[in-house]
C-alpha cells in the first residue's frame, strides 16, 4: 500500500518535493494547498494530484484525505502552526527550514511531537551531497589532524535580483513572518552541516550584521563567531549581496583542506603532500554535478522510508531545532 501524501505550499522548493514525492514508488500524492487557487490547480494539475485547497483551507487536507505524511513548504511564519495541526491529526511531517521561528514556537512543537509517535524530518538536504560525506570522513579520520577552525561561507542574491518572493504579502522582508534576514535563510544550512560534520556547537561568541537593502530591516550580511563542544572554533558568514558562493575552510595540526561548491576543483589541500592520502584522493575526484537536485530526491526518500520502518533517523526535529537556537542565540547578541 503507497502512503498517501499532502504538501503545503508549491514554490521552487515545494516542487522539488513534490517530484521527489512522484518518483517514490512508495508514495501517491494526494493533496497540494497554496495561497492562490490558481497556484493550487497549477500544481494539481502538473503532479496529477486529485485534491487541491486554497487560501486558509489548507487544514482540509488534514482532514479530509487521510494523509500519512505531509511536506510544509510554506512561508516561515506558518510553519510552526502547520506542523502542530499536523501532528493533531497524526500525520508525518517533512517541514522546510526554518521549522520554526522563535523559542514559544520550538517548545510547542517539541511538546505535541513527544506525546505521539511520528516521524519528523527537518528538510537540511545538503546532509545529502556526497561530497560532504567525503569531508566528514577526512574529519573523522583525523586526515587533517585536531581541527581547530572551520570557516562556511554561503551566499546568493537572496529575496533581490535572482527571485522573487512568489507571496504577495512579500513576507521574506518582513522579520515578524521570516523570523530574521540572512543567517535564518542560510545560517541555519550552515550551522547544520557543521554539526554534522564535526561536533554540536557548544556557545555562540559573537555576531556582526549590516543591512544593505532599504526594503527590510533584519541584516543581509552577517557574521557568527562560535565553538563546538570539542573545542574547535567556528565562524559562520552569510550574506544575500553576492553571487551565488559556498565555501568550506577546515584548519586542522596536520593541514588545511578548503571546500568550493561551485568549482570544477572543489577540493583545495595545503600541505600538497595531503593529496596522497586515500580520502582526500576520493573527495578530489569525486564529481557531484546534478548533486543538489540529487539531495532532495534523497532526502524525501529517506523520510519515506523512515515512515515504512517505522524510525526516526536524522535530519531529526532535534536538528532543525539546534539551527534554529544558534540563529536565535547569535540574534540575542544584537545591540539595540
């Protein structure tokens, strides 16, 4: 029997969901909900999906269509609100970051979340660029020795010139409803791959931020200064005015090993001599075109098969809910 599956939302994100969604043979999709009606049936109608809603009666689908899970897709500020109704009405849920935007909100989540037994996948598909694999295997095999700084740097035009936000409400500049500017857009990637390359964080030390855009009030540019639990230093820098870059730097006693995802040689390593070893000899040749298009696919499909055994693996609530706190820690630090 295929689960049945509902999703909240069919912007750019929502579509690479619900095509994941369409090929699992595992699952049937049986409802889309979006702001419009018009967004709604377009989606329907590209992904054949039988049931469509509108406007505020997203909620109908929990109802009416006996759902075994459900992708949250929509706009930060509903995110948390989703999920509680979800949860309601037991149904698995694959939220989008951030999956929620404040402390009150985490809290009520978690809280439903204990009282039943779900399955709740927080959607961090760059967990699934095998790449990163690659990286964490040089850590854990100590290739670059003690860590003792790792550097992510991560940007794109943001909510400016590259996209348009598709909400009339135009809800990204306006931090009540996304919960914050940049580092809550990419921090929370950032943050998240850290802690699943090296160690949870441990403190946040210091915050940076500009805003460079008349249109919102929250920062486009930051900086995060932090420290793992093992004692590695971290910095964290974002911003929405630059051209689409993400860049890794690990500084270990033995060397360096420098990560650029939008190179044709992704991989960097200082001493030279690092080359020889046999995982960073793997990382170098691996080639991950098509991998962030990939890491969806993965993603959805191991949420789907965490519903079909019947376990919670990672990407868990847990881990959207440590992205989130580092972002509302590092905002905690602003100076008014």
């Amino acid at each position: 029997m295929k689960l049945r599956i509902g999703l909240i939302g069919p912007g750019s994100f929502g579509y690479l969901h619900l095509n994941a969604y369409k090929k699992n043979e595992n699952c049937e999709l049986i409802a889309v909900a979006s702001r419009t009606e018009q967004h709604a049936k377009q989606a329907a109608e590209k992904f054949d999906i039988p049931n469509y809603y509108w406007d505020n009666d997203w909620s109908k689908m929990f109802e009416k269509d006996s759902l075994d899970a459900v992708s949250i897709c929509s706009p930060n500020y509903l995110h948390a609100h989703m999920c509680t109704e979800a949860i309601k009405n037991d149904i698995n849920i694959l939220c989008e970051k951030p999956i929620c935007i404040s402390e009150k909100e985490l809290e009520g989540v978690e809280k439903m979340l204990k009282e039943k037994n779900l399955i709740f996948f927080s959607s961090f598909q760059r967990r699934y660029i095998r790449l990163f694999n690659h990286i964490k295997e040089i850590i854990n095999k100590k290739v670059l020795g003690q860590l003792t700084l790792v550097r992510y740097f991560f940007s794109h035009y943001g909510p400016y010139t590259s996209w348009i936000p598709s909400s009339q409400e135009k809800w990204f500049f306006d931090s009540k409803k996304a919960g914050g500017g940049v580092l809550m857009d990419l921090g929370v990637h950032c943050i998240d791959i850290l802690r699943y390359l090296i160690d949870e964080f441990e403190k946040v030390e210091g915050y940076s931020y500009a805003t460079s855009s008349k249109d919102i009030k929250d920062e486009d540019n930051c900086n995060v200064l932090f420290r793992f639990k093992n004692g590695t230093a971290g910095i964290i820098s974002v911003s929405w005015c630059n051209e689409p870059m993400e860049q890794i730097e690990l500084y270990g006693t033995n060397g360096t090993l420098k990560l650029d995802l939008h190179s044709t040689e992704p991989i960097s390593v200082f001493p030279k001599k690092l080359k020889g070893n046999e995982f960073i000899q793997s990382a170098i040749e691996y080639r991950y075109k098509n991998d962030f298009f990939r890491s969806h696919l993965l993603l959805t499909n191991h949420f789907i098969n965490c519903i079909l055994k019947g376990k919670q693996e990672h990407p868990d609530f847990n881990d959207g809910k440590r992205a989130t706190e580092f972002v509302l820690k590092s905002y905690s630090l602003k100076k008014h």
